[in-house]
C-alpha cells in the first residue's frame, strides 16, 4: 500500500471519528472480553452528556440509541446539521428532562461516530480494522456502555431509555445489570430479532457486500467507498420503518417534480425519490462495514437463549420498574413481540406496565411527536422517579 493511500485511509478514518464536535470520548482502562471470546484492547467509546448529575449521583438516565443512530440524542448533529435523533423527547421540559436529569448517550461499539469499530484504526497496524474487528452483540455493546458508565462515576442508573437496536439494550441492561438500573423503558423492540428482520438485514448487507468498491472490507485503506451498496441497504431497510398507511398518505402515487410518467427508470414516483434521497444521505453520515457489524449484533440478540431458552428467568428477582410500548401499525417490531416481553416480567413478577399506542406511522413512531408516547413516557419517568425519591419537576 503506498504512503498516499494511507494518508487518504488516516485522513478518512479521522474526519468520520473525530469530526462530531462536542462529543467526548472515553477511553477505557481495561479491554472488553467480548461474548465471542476475543478480546478488544484500546476501547474508546464516544458520548454526550446533557444536566448535570445531583450530589448523590441518583438522577442518571442512560439513553441507547438504534441501528443508525449515534450519540447526538438531544443536540444539533454535526454530520447533517439536523437537530437531535430524539429532541422531542430528550431536552429541558421535555418527558426526560435535561434540567432534571443527567442524561448520558454513547455510540454503540461497532459504530461510527467515535466509539471503536470497523472504521477506527486498530493500533497493532495503524490501518483501519475493517473485517479483523471481533464481531460484538449487544450485550458487548452494553458492556462497554457498563464501562463508560463506571468512567463517568455513576453507580446506579436511574434509568435505561431506548427504542428498536435501543430497547434491545435496555432489555441487555436489565438483564444483565439489573441491579444497577431502577427503571426501565424498552420502546418498540423484541427480546430476539425474528426470522424476517435478519432476512431484511441479510438483504442490505448483501447489497454492501456486492458493491465493487466495497474492496472485501478494505475500502477505506483502498481509497474506496461502497456508497451505491450502502444506499441501496439503507432503503430497503427504511421501508420496513414505515407502514403502508403512512406510506400512502404522505407519498401515494404521486409523482415526483413531472406531470406525466417518463416510461424509464427514473425516479418517476415520489417515494422513489425520497428512497433515493434516504440512501444518499445515509452514506454521508456512516461507514458501511459499521452497517454490516450493527446489523448483525441485532440478528445474534436473543435474551431467552442466553438464559437457558426462558426469557422469564433473564428478570428473575428484578426490582427494576419496566414500561413497555409498542405501536399498533409496526410490523417490524410488532405488539406480539412486546407482549412477550410483558408475559416474561409477569412471570419474574416484576413491576412492569404495557402501553399500546394507536399509530399509523409504522416502526419510526419511537423517533415522531406522537403524544401519546410523549406522555406514556412523562407519566412513566415521572412515576419512577416519585417512587426513588428525586425532587418533582
């Protein structure tokens, strides 16, 4: 490989982990043994913080993000200048209150953002890992959370808040370190990924893979990106955020900037168009072997199998409070999946509420102003935190 290739591959590397101003990164004293067995040396895990934490470090509420999302929960992002994946809900006066709470969200491992992943440089060769990084889970993404936690000085969690991949977490979470969170709040998510979700995952990383400038994972030390294969993943997936109903009533049969059909292949339809828009900012902002390990750390979750195939024995003597909402038009993460999850607390009696949310607005409802989940979470959070003794909004 010649010096101006890696230039290039440092060059790249360094603007996708380093140019999210404001973020902090933690580095952590000990590698992670992942669940795989190896062991991950130099784990960096890039995160914002928003409030402040209270004298008795009581008031901390972990926020988990999902597939394609990050750190920047509740700030302008700086790749795409938007304002946070969940400012609806995260911020001052909002149901997870910045003025109330000390409000932590990290980059998941495997991502892109900072945290270690594919993208970062593995020090032994001072080139990207690419494919030479372990495979993680979710529950290594957990335990890394675990760390940066513990770096931050925060014992107990007051609570653990995610939606989709995040809820997957949170379930981890409680599972896992149950002692060390009061209240949980799984959004749209399952206790395993199903058949057809790692079959849709399996399609997009397909796509990846056969892109030429994908390189065998090596793109970046290369000087490629697959961006066409990317893009095409990320609008598959982004159907499956959808629902028909919502699909129909906000794109139909429209179509796009042209009176009349062009009888080709352009995008001749308002929902080609906005697909295609979807596919080419996604590639701006992720790397796409990160693509590749997140996706298949959702495919590898399954909380029963880790617990000698009976989910109710992963809560057994819980004393976290749980609250679990599903959407009523989301058949990625369908209300079956979250009653299971709710039949399992029950069994491991622990204090667990349900809420159903009527929605035409598919799988992506968790990140939308939808007032129902606004104040299910309100309510929820405001309970919780009666019951630990924080002041009241």
């Amino acid at each position: 490989m010649g010096e101006a290739t890696i230039e290039r591959t440092v060059h790249e590397t360094a603007r996708r982990e380093a140019d999210a101003p404001r973020s902090l990164v933690a580095r952590l004293d000990r590698p992670l043994t992942l669940e795989s067995g190896a062991v991950l040396g130099g784990v960096r895990v890039a995160y914002q913080t928003y409030g402040a934490l209270n004298a008795e470090r009581s008031n901390a509420v972990l926020i988990c993000h999902a597939l394609t999302g990050d750190q920047h929960v509740a700030n302008v992002h700086p790749v795409t200048g938007k304002p946070g994946w969940w400012s609806t809900m995260v911020g001052p006066g909002r149901p997870i209150d910045t003025e109330r709470f000390f409000v932590i969200c990290s980059n998941v491992l495997g991502g892109c953002m900072g945290t270690t992943g594919p993208a970062s440089l593995n020090p032994e060769t001072g080139e990207p890992y690419g494919l030479d990084l372990p495979l993680v889970t979710i529950r290594d993404m957990v335990a890394a959370q675990a760390a940066l936690v513990d770096h931050l000085g925060v014992r107990d969690l007051f609570a653990v808040v995610g939606g989709s991949m995040g809820g997957m977490q949170v379930l981890e979470w409680a599972a896992s370190h149950g002692d060390r969170v009061f209240a949980a709040l799984p959004i749209a998510t399952a206790a395993k990924h199903s058949a057809q979700n790692i079959a849709f995952h399996e399609v997009g990383r397909q796509a990846v893979t056969a892109d030429p400038d994908w390189r065998e994972g090596r793109y970046l030390v290369e000087g490629a990106i697959p961006r066409k294969g990317l893009a095409v993943a990320r609008m598959a997936a982004h159907i499956t955020y959808l629902s028909e109903p919502a699909l129909q009533t906000k794109f139909g049969r429209n179509l796009q900037d042209r009176a009349a059909r062009t009888f080709g292949f352009d995008a001749d339809f308002q929902i080609e168009s906005y697909l295609r828009h979807q596919g080419q900012s996604f590639v701006e902002r992720f790397d796409a072997n990160s693509y590749l390990y997140v996706t298949r750390a959702m495919d590898y979750f399954d909380l029963a199998a880790d617990h000698g195939g009976v989910l109710a024995k992963a809560f057994q003597r819980s004393k976290t409070r749980f609250c679990v909402v599903s959407f009523t038009s989301d058949w990625l993460f369908p209300t079956e999946d979250s009653r299971q999850i709710v039949h399992a607390l029950n069994a491991a009696a622990a204090n667990v509420s349900f809420v159903e949310i009527e929605t035409d607005k598919g799988h992506d409802a968790f990140l939308l102003d939808v007032p129902e989940l606004i104040a299910t979470t309100k309510g929820f959070i405001d309970s919780a935190a009666r019951a630990r003794g924080l002041p009241p909004a």
